[in-house]
C-alpha cells in the first residue's frame, strides 16, 4: 500500500462547475506564469473577454517580463502589469491559467497564496502544487487554450467578434495558445483534437497568416547578427549528427544584441538533415555563468530513438520538455563547451 502526502496534480472539478463559479462572481482577477507565453496570454484574454462579456468586472493580470510581439493579443485591451503594480481592493474569483505552479508565481504568488479559498485553476501541465480546490488539469490538451474551451462554452462565450474581425476575438486568444504551444501545428501534440480546434476558431475569424507575422516574424535586426556569429563558432560533434555554437560576451557587443535576440538561434542547425541535437551556449555578459540552450528533433519512425535533452539538461541540473531545455553552466566558455560536448557524445552514444 502507498501513502500519499499531496493530492495528486489532477482535474477536481467539472467545466460547469468552474463556469458557474465564474458567472457567480462579480470581480474576476486572472493570471498566469510569470513571463507569460503565447499560451499563458491566450488564456487569460480569451478568460477575461469572455467574462467582460458577462458583465464581470475582470482585471488580467500579465506578470514579469512581457515579449512585445505578444501584445498584439491584447488587442488594446487593458491589463495590468506585476511588479510594477500589484492589484488593489478584493476580488471575488482569483483565476490561475497555464500554471499550477508556485515556482511558476513569483510575483503575484504571495498576494494569490492569501486567496486560495477564492481561487480557480485550468492548466495543461502535468505537475503542480498550488492545489485549488476547483481545477481543470488535462494533459490531453496541447495548449491551455485547448483545456479552457469547455468551459468557455459552458459560459456560452461567443468565439468570433461580429464587426471588428479577428483581432481581439476570444478565437485569436484561443488560436494563439494552440499555434504556439504545439510549434503551428508541428509538435507531436497537435493530434486530431488540436487541428479539430483550429477549424473551428478559423471558421470563427482567425487570420492565422496575419497572426504568424505577428508573433512570429517580430525580430531585430540584431538577431542576424548574433546568428552570424553563432554559426562561425559551430562546431560539429560525432559525424555531423550535432551542433555545439557559442556566443561571448563580445559577440553581443559586436552585433548590439541582447538576450531577447537569442529566440531561435539554437534552432538554425536543426534544418541540417543528419542535426540530432543543438546546444547554444552563451555568455551574454562576462562572468562565471554560461547559458545553455539544448534542443533535439523527434524521432524519424514512430517510436524510434531521439535525444532526451530534458535528460542531457539534467546533467547541468537544468531541464525542461524531452525536445527543448537548457542549463546554466558555471565555469569558462571552453570548460562549458568542452562538458557539453561530451555529454552529447554520451547521449548519442547510447
Ligand atoms: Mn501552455
């Protein structure tokens, strides 16, 4: 027999359930993980459009560093910004999307953790803690998006918005966090359901080309720069099948770029048909620390073999998802490149 301390991370309600706590309240906050992705955005503007829409006075709260090209899904309506301010007065309803996490709340955790009596969660992750009495957790869901559907139609939200086209629709919030969290489509959790989905918020309006641009051609020029530099320092590792690129601290400086143009880099080599693994190690400013961002392609064949870099993070007790992670590294760039290098060797090794 097994003993367990904590309840597990599982749904504890339905999405009626959750729709009549939501229609009940009459001031709703709504939050997600600090520095919110297209997923943690869209849920919260789909949540909090459809609550406006009832009446419910509804803040969305966007928590930590915000990426500019997300703004676009706000679509000129009002959020709040944690730490800048922190929310005033009481809410009725406290919602949690994209998180059941503590870790994952720095900035509003505290104020939240005073409220948990008055909180709901949905969310699409496997594992958390902030154990809310009334939560939606499916795992089956590729976005939050996806997992918060049900209970938008439970509340009888109107996806499309009739005179003012797709932007700042529920169906774009909803869109962008199905687009972004499964790659547009491409990652092995865009099943039937997923693209089932998207069909339906298109035919609600979605301009999915104009939505692409958007979020994801949004680069400054300083990326081609850091780019430049990092695929002069590649470095190819057992017979082609992976990548090792470094960026210095004068690499930066050389091309003006800063952290924020790092987005994709370390994806360059994996258009390379014999490419497993990338690794991006970098050094934004000097120091002791180095950055290392690791990702790998799926498998070939269904069921076939593929570098588990979530595994190959924890060598550098980092982590993060079987085909994307990273590490911090501390030691010199040589030191860092050199044990990178041999523990991608290793995992290709086995
Ligand atoms: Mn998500």
């Amino acid at each position: 027999m097994s003993v367990t301390t904590a309840a597990a991370y599982a749904t504890t309600a339905s999405a009626q359930r959750l729709a009549e706590r939501i229609r009940s309240a009459t001031s709703l906050l709504v939050t997600s993980h600090d520095k919110p992705d297209g997923d943690a955005v869209g849920s919260m503007m789909a949540l909090t459009r459809a609550a406006r829409a009832l009446g419910i006075r509804t803040e969305a709260w966007l928590a930590g560093s915000f990426d500019p090209a997300l703004g676009t899904l706000l679509a000129g309506d009002t959020v709040c910004r944690a730490p800048e301010s922190m929310p005033q007065g009481e809410f009725d309803l406290v919602a949690v999307v994209d998180t059941g996490s503590w870790s994952q709340l720095e900035h509003l955790g505290p104020w939240i953790r005073g409220r948990v009596d008055r909180c709901i969660g949905v969310d699409h992750h496997r594992s958390g803690d902030t154990g809310f009495t009334d939560r939606i957790v499916d795992t089956t869901c590729a976005s939050c998006t996806q997992a918060l559907v049900p209970v938008l139609d439970a509340l009888g939200a109107r996806f499309d918005a009739p005179g003012t086209g797709c932007a700042g629709s529920i169906a774009e919030a909803l869109f962008a966090g199905l687009a972004t969290d499964t790659g547009w489509f491409r990652f092995s959790g865009a099943d039937a359901s997923v693209f089932a989905l998207a069909s339906r918020l298109l035919r609600a309006g979605v301009e999915k080309d104009r939505l692409y641009r958007q979020l994801e051609e949004t680069a400054r020029p300083q990326r081609m720069g850091l780019l430049a530099h990092a695929l002069g320092s590649m470095r190819w590792l057992a017979g082609g099948r992976a990548a090792v690129m470094t960026l210095s601290p004068e690499d930066f400086s050389r091309s003006s770029g800063s952290a924020e143009d790092l987005a994709g880099v370390v994806n360059a080599p994996m258009s390379v048909g014999s490419i497993e693994v990338s690794a991006l190690l970098s050094q934004n400013e000097p120091g002791p620390v180095v950055k290392i961002s690791l990702r790998s392609k799926p498998p070939m064949v269904r069921g076939g073999a593929f570098v588990d870099v979530n595994r190959l993070a924890g060598v550098f007790n980092g982590g993060g998802h079987v085909h994307a992670a990273g590490a911090k590294f501390r030691g010199t760039m040589a030191q860092a490149s050199e044990a990178v290098a041999e523990a991608i060797e290793r995992a290709l090794a086995r």
